[in-house]
C-alpha cells in the first residue's frame, strides 16, 4: 500500500448535456486546480429518455483527453440513480452500458454505482469487463435509508464477489466531508463531487480552495496511477464483509 499521504479526485458527471454544467466542468479539468488531474466519471445517455448521443460522444471524448475516465451508471433512469432493490437486471444494464461505450471507441477504466449502489452481480459484471470500482465509501450518505445496503471500505482493496475480483478505490469524503475534517483526514485521501455543484458560486469556490490546498499538503495523484500502485499489495476482502 501507498506510505505517503496522497490525495485523489473524481467528478459524477450525471448531466454531460447540460451547456452551463458541461462548461463549467470542462473548464475545471482543463484548470487542473492543485495539479489534481480529475476523473470523469460520466453516466451514459439515455436512449429512452431521447438524450443526444453524438453529443455525449463529443464531451466524453474531450474529459477522456484531460483525465481518467469512468462509468457512471444511473440504474433507473437520468434523475434516478438507485433502484430500489437487487436484481439482475442492473448488472444487465452496466454491461449494455459498457459495450456501448465500447463500440464507440471509449474505454473507462473504472466504475461508480449511482447512488451507490452494488450487489453481487454487479460486482461481477464489474469483475468480466475490467473495471476498478469506486463504488464503496469510507461514510455512510445521508440519503440513505437505515439498512440500505452499500460497501464500506476506508482504504483500497481487492472484494471478491463470487470467485472473481474487482480492485476497489473507494471514495472517501464528498466536498463538505473533506472541507470540515480538513484537520483530520486520513493517510489516503478520494474526494468526489457532482458536475452540477458547479454551478452553485459557493461550492464552486469551496471546491477550488479545498483542492489547492490538497496539492500543497498531499501527494497529488489520479485515479489511474493510485489504481497501478495499490493494485500489487492490496489486500482482499469479501464483498459480504465489506456491506455495511
């Protein structure tokens, strides 16, 4: 595992056909605030509900060439990204997903469930495409009911799910999290934030200090080197021990 304290970033890009949202996100990449290369995790478009593809194509493209790129899969629909249960259906939908992404050139490396969702099938579909998932976090969202399944991981590990694994680099801290425990933060550092915080002028600023600061206190990193460097050491767990 990493020694030095480092500090990683990724966005869920869930409204890429947004004009104001898309531009605002655009310009932040290309900024690279602290020296922090940040991870587009995009949620596909979708078809049913008439979303433009060759514009999807272009923009996705464009963050694929500033940052790693990832998969963000909203199991219901653009405004609902959680189903309200388990069933095999939503791992269906991650591969149609990712073949499509792949016919189209794209080639994500990683993974993000909507509303952090994961179950076991999931989790292997997750496993036969390559993915590493970013899926777990190190704190339980609030939105979530009581007993609501998620993974709960505070360092990177590899969760076995059924015989097969998936690398896991779990996200760690949202904006507000990270910004309040400033003071606090552990050795390995994930923070995420939404493309649509953006346009909110407070958390726009608040994300720009707070990752100025990171590159100065941390070792900056991106989602592809921190995957290459903990993939050797680290250690597994089962995905059963990992739900939380």
């Amino acid at each position: 595992m990493i020694g030095e304290p480092y500090a990683v970033v990724s966005c869920h890009v869930e409204t890429p056909l947004d004009d104001r949202v898309w531009t605002a996100f655009a310009s932040l990449q290309a900024r690279r605030p602290g020296g922090f290369r940040i991870a587009a995790l995009i949620r596909p478009p979708d078809r049913e509900a008439g979303e433009r593809e060759d514009a999807w194509l272009e923009r996705a493209r464009a963050a694929a060439a500033l940052g790693p790129l990832g998969h963000h899969t909203h199991f219901v629909g653009p405004e609902h990204a959680r189903p309200p249960q388990p069933g095999p259906e939503h791992a269906a939908r991650v591969r149609s997903e990712a073949d499509w992404l792949r016919a189209q050139g794209l080639s994500p490396r990683f993974f993000c469930g909507g509303g952090w969702f994961i179950d076991e099938e999931v989790g292997a579909a997750l496993a036969e495409l390559g993915y590493v998932d970013c899926t777990a976090t190190a704190f339980r969202p609030a939105y979530l009911a009581a007993g609501a399944p998620r993974l709960g991981l505070e360092q990177p590990a590899w969760l076995t799910f059924a015989g097969v694994r998936v690398l896991e680099l779990p996200t760690t801290h949202s904006l507000g999290l990270a910004v309040r425990g400033l003071g606090r933060l552990p050795a390995g550092v994930h923070v995420y934030f939404h493309d649509t915080d953006l346009l909110d002028r407070g958390r726009r600023l608040a994300l720009l200090a707070l990752l100025r600061l990171l590159g100065r206190r941390r070792r900056v990193v991106d989602l592809d080197r921190l995957a290459d460097e903990v993939s050797p050491t680290a250690p597994e767990r089962t995905f059963a021990s990992a739900r939380g």
